[in-house]
C-alpha cells in the first residue's frame, strides 16, 4: 500500500467528525435510553390495564426501531433529518438516525440492569418509606451503575460503527472518507487508514468503559 496517497490532515479531519457524530448522539442516546429503559422496568410488571398497555405500546416500539437496520432507517428519516437539520448530508444529517437507531437499543441494556438489582435492597427502602423517585435516584440508578455504564459503552461502540454505515451516504466521518477517498477511488491505503483510526477509536472506548466500570462497580 501507498502511504503517500494518504491525506493524513483529511485523516483527521474524518476523525474529528466520527467523534463529534459519536459524542453529540451518545448525550442524547444516554438520556432518552435511561428515561425509556426506566419506563420499561416500572411499567413492566405493572397489575393496571392502562399500565401495561403503556408498556406494551413502548416495547413494541422499542423493539421496532432495534429491529430496522440503521442503513434502512437513515433512509426512512430522511424527510425527518431535512426538517429538523435542513439537511440530508454533513454530520449534522446524521444524527437524529444515530439517536432514533441507538436510544432502543439501550433503553433494553438500561432495562436489564435494572432488573438485575437486589430486590432485597429495592424492598428494604420502601420499608423505611421512600418513595417512588427516591427508590428510582437512590436505589435503582446507583446500584445498577455499572451495567449501565457497560451498556453505554456498548452503545458508544454500535454508533462509532453506525457513523461509518451514514458515511457511505454523505453523512461525513471515516466512513465516507473509506468509501469516497478509498473504495472509489481504489486506494487501499486510505481505506486501511480509516480503518485503523475507527478501530482505535473503538479500543480507546472499550478500555475507557472497562476503566470506568472498575472504579464503580463495589460488588
């Protein structure tokens, strides 16, 4: 391979991009997956009808938009993405895909830590009286700390891949730099670079995650 047919300032540049796409999606992704996932889980073994129509309506849902392979969704929003951004192409474009394609996949992850915490604990505090949005803050959130942290970092891993698939349609990052720069172009070398910066990317947020997760985690 050719190293000299490599724009390594463009190299950069692909990767600011995939970071911006990957870190601006994964705020709103946390959120909206934590408040979904939480949804879930208390509604979930609910005896209300109205309840468990709720939960069934948002789990369909849910499991709908998991189950629409993130190429086919970004071109479903398209109309959605021209609103809301203006736009179809840049990073911008991609985004709203990013957040609609990740937020179910990690309302489960959010959902099946939660169901992982000690009952026993969840019990003891209403016990002693705590409420609802007490048991939520103080119980359930901290004690499934870790399987949530290790949940958003393997949603972080699935949007770095995602940015890739939205870049073969002009949403920018490494992905479009491997399809245009590369594969159209029929070199090898800024393919096989793109490819490495995404996998260190990858590397660098499975180790930060696994870190994380250690420091918390108190079992």
């Amino acid at each position: 391979m050719d190293f000299s047919r490599v724009n390594w300032e463009k190299v950069w540049e692909k990767t600011v991009e995939t970071l911006v796409m990957t870190g601006e999606s994964l705020v709103a992704v946390f959120i909206l997956g934590t408040i979904l996932g939480l949804l879930l889980y208390l509604t979930s073994n609910s005896k209300n009808k109205v309840v468990l129509a709720f939960y069934t309506v948002v789990s369909a849902l849910v499991n709908i938009f998991r189950a629409i392979p993130f190429i086919i969704l970004i071109v479903l929003l398209i109309p959605f993405t021209k609103a809301v951004v203006g736009t179809m192409l840049g990073v911008q474009a991609a985004i709203p895909a990013l957040i609609i394609s990740a937020s179910p996949f990690y309302a489960r992850l959010v959902e099946i830590g939660l169901r992982e915490v000690d009952k026993g604990v969840i019990e003891a505090a209403k016990a002693m009286g705590a409420k609802n949005i007490t048991i939520i803050t103080k119980v359930l959130l901290p004690e499934s700390k870790p399987a949530l942290i290790s949940g958003i970092t393997v949603t972080a891993i699935a949007l770095v891949g995602s940015t890739a698939m939205a870049g073969v349609i002009g949403a920018g990052g490494l992905g479009n730099l491997a399809y245009l720069d590369g594969f159209q172009r029929n070199n090898n070398a800024v393919t096989f670079a793109s490819t490495v910066a995404i996998l260190i990317i990858v590397f660098a947020v499975q180790y930060l995650g696994d870190y994380v997760v250690k420091k918390v985690d108190k079992r």
